[in-house]
C-alpha cells in the first residue's frame, strides 16, 4: 500500500530496447499504475502492453473476488493505455472515465465498446466512498487529452506523465539525473502547459504524488516542485558551461578540451563535454538545459554543419529551447561554414545570447588558436 487503500499494481520493464522507440534507457523504465480500493474500486490508468500479465496479475492479487468499478484513463499514450483492452476483457463491466478528448483519441488504438464510460472535464468529482477523485486537465502534458487525478481523502496527485523518470523502480540510481533526462526529452517543448499545471496544483493539498513513471514521491515533494519549476520556466538549474562537439578527425574535439582545461583553470565551477557523435543525444539535450552557458563546437560538413551537430540543433530547437548564452566553435580546412549554418538554426529560437567573435580553426589545433579560447573562456565566464 503506498497511501490510504492506494495499491501499486504497475511494472518494470528492464527488456526495451528503446523507450518510445528513441531514448536509452539502461535501467529500464517503469510503467506505474494504481489502484483505490473503496466502496468503488478505480484503477488508475494501465500499463504498456508489453507487461499486461503482470499488470493483470498484480491486480488480481490485490482485489482478490472483487471487481474494479471504474478504469480512470489519465493519458491514452500506449505505454499506459495499451493495456486498457486486456483489463476490459478481464473486467467487461468495468467504466472507463477519461474527458471527451480521451474518448476521441481511444478508438485509434482500440476497437471497443464504450458503452460503460463517463466524460468527465476540468474540476469534475467522483465519489468512490471515503475517497473522492477531482479531475485537473493537464493539456500536452504530455498529449492534449492528458489529466491529472486528485484524491482529496488520501492527498494524492495522480500525475500522469508528469514528474516522472526513466528507470525502473528497482534501479538504485539519483532522481534528478534520469527524471530531468525524461523531462526535457519527453515533456520539454511543453513548459508553458506544464507551468499552467503546476499552478492548479499549487492550490491542492498534496502529500503523495503517484506518477506514470518512476517512484512515488512523498518526502522529496517539496525538492521536486523546485525542480519543475526550474524546468517549466526554462531556467538555469546549475552554473557551469555544457560544450558539445561534432568533429571529423578529432581536431574539434581537441578544441572543445582544450576550451573545458582554460574554462576549469579559470575557476568555471563546472564543466561538462560531450561528444554528439558517441553520447546519449537525450543526455546532452539534458545538459543543455541544465546549464545556462552552451558552446557549440562543429566541423564544416559538405559546406554546412557536421550532420550529429545539426541533428542536435534540431533537436534542441523541437523542445523549444530558448534563455541561453551560446558560443560556437567551428573548424573548416578550406571553407569554414559550420557557424555560419549553427547561427541560422540558433536564430530561430527565443532568447539566444551569440558570443562574439566565433572561434574559428583550420585544421589542427594550434598555439596561436590558443588566445582565441582564452577569449571565449573570459567572454563565457565574464
Ligand atoms: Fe508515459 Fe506520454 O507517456
């Protein structure tokens, strides 16, 4: 029981390869659900159709002879709503709630009778007994038909997708790290939603927040609302400069160290590099984020940008990143037009500081491209 007749009834699944067919995810990735047990019985949402049966069993296990009186569907993306055939065969007399959104978006990916449903919209109640669930819209967070449940007995915040993290529930590894990977990866473009939803919640008592993914939260509550409100406003989690390179034969990838040793001699309390090419793309959109100083170091490529430094930019650009300095590096043997391509993406997006002059090199490293890093390292820095 995680809080008053609140069971977990989800799973881990450590065997996806991919999550949402893009993102690593080496410690898996949990699929939660709940259910309430009262005088009416809710499951809240399912799970991913990879772990039905133990979904099934688990709910099972904790209703004994009972039957659940209602299935609440708070996000109908598959890896919680692909269950919901599964649960309804089991259970034909089961009524599924969700708003009218919900209801338009199911048929995609069921062929079901929705004769037993109830649409609920913003602020609507249902009553189970002692336990009362009062309905919040939480609109692209992550899809349009999204809500968030609130149990005013048990004080608890179904939250969809909504603070959560990669990783399954047995993996022993820092909440922060993944659930900011997740965050910005899979609800980033949407801060302003997620903004608008944090303030419905301010207005709530909330003890427990039960999520999709991830651990239940209860005392960390107040450490992860600060988080959130860091992340939905696009601000600066952490001081320090993230450099992400793209290079052909290492000599980029030369430069950005050699910038990360002037940065770190200079006293810059931190310094993260990454590589576009072999990293974690989602890890280096994170760090990003996370930081509020970027450089930005690429080879010229058929007359452009090195392709893993485009791809990134592109993908910055698709989860609106915005509010940041960013400073560029570009390497060209004969026509250096890496920065030249960069600026172009950057321009698109909102509140992009350029450091000027962009540093560029032609080929190897050398000792006289050295005062032109310590130029930048003072510029980022000053
Ligand atoms: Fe975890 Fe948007 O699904």
């Amino acid at each position: 029981m995680i809080a008053k007749d609140i069971y977990y009834i989800g799973a881990d699944d450590r065997d996806i390869d991919l999550f949402e067919g893009q993102y690593v995810v080496p410690n898996g990735i949990a699929y939660n659900s709940y259910v309430i047990l009262d005088e009416k019985i809710a499951v809240m949402d399912t799970v991913d159709k990879r772990r039905s049966e133990e979904f099934l069993a688990n709910l099972k296990e904790v209703l004994g002879e009972r039957t659940p009186d209602y299935l609440v569907v708070d996000h109908v993306e598959p890896d919680h709503a692909s269950s919901i055939k599964a649960l309804v065969d089991t259970y034909p007399d089961i009524t599924l709630v969700g708003n009218a959104k919900t209801f338009q978006m199911l048929p995609n990916y069921f062929d079901l009778d929705y004769g037993n449903a109830v649409t609920v919209k913003e602020g609507d109640t249902l009553k189970l007994g002692k336990h009362e669930l009062t309905f919040v819209m939480a609109p692209m967070v992550h899809w349009p038909e999204v809500m968030m449940t609130y149990d005013s007995y048990a004080k608890v915040l179904f939250s969809a997708d909504a603070f959560g993290k990669f990783g399954a529930l047995d993996a022993d590894e820092d909440w922060d790290c993944e659930a900011r990977r997740y965050y910005f990866n899979i609800v980033g473009k949407y801060g302003a939603q997620a903004q608008a939803v944090l303030k419905k919640a301010a207005g709530l008592d909330i003890q427990v927040i039960c999520p999709l993914h991830g651990p239940v939260l209860k005392e960390t509550i107040g450490h992860v609302l600060e988080k959130y409100q860091i992340w939905t406003t696009y601000g600066v989690e952490s001081e320090g400069v993230f450099i992400a390179y793209a290079s052909l034969h290492g000599n980029t990838a030369a430069a950005a160290e050699k910038l990360a040793e002037i940065l770190r001699k200079k006293g810059c309390p931190k310094v993260v590099v990454a590589d576009l090419a072999r990293g974690d793309m989602a890890e280096a959109l994170e760090d990003a984020f996370r930081y509020g100083k970027v450089v930005l170091a690429a080879s010229t490529y058929n007359a452009g940008i090195m392709p893993f430094m485009e791809d990134f930019l592109h993908h910055l650009a698709a989860k609106n990143y915005q509010k940041r300095t960013v400073a560029l590096i570009e390497n060209g043997s004969w026509a250096p037009m890496a920065a030249k391509g960069m600026k172009e993406l950057l321009e698109k997006m909102k509140e992009i500081a350029l450091v000027e002059p962009v540093v560029t090199l032609r080929g190897v490293l050398k000792e006289n491209d050295i005062p032109a890093l310590n130029a930048l390292a003072d510029a980022l820095l000053g």
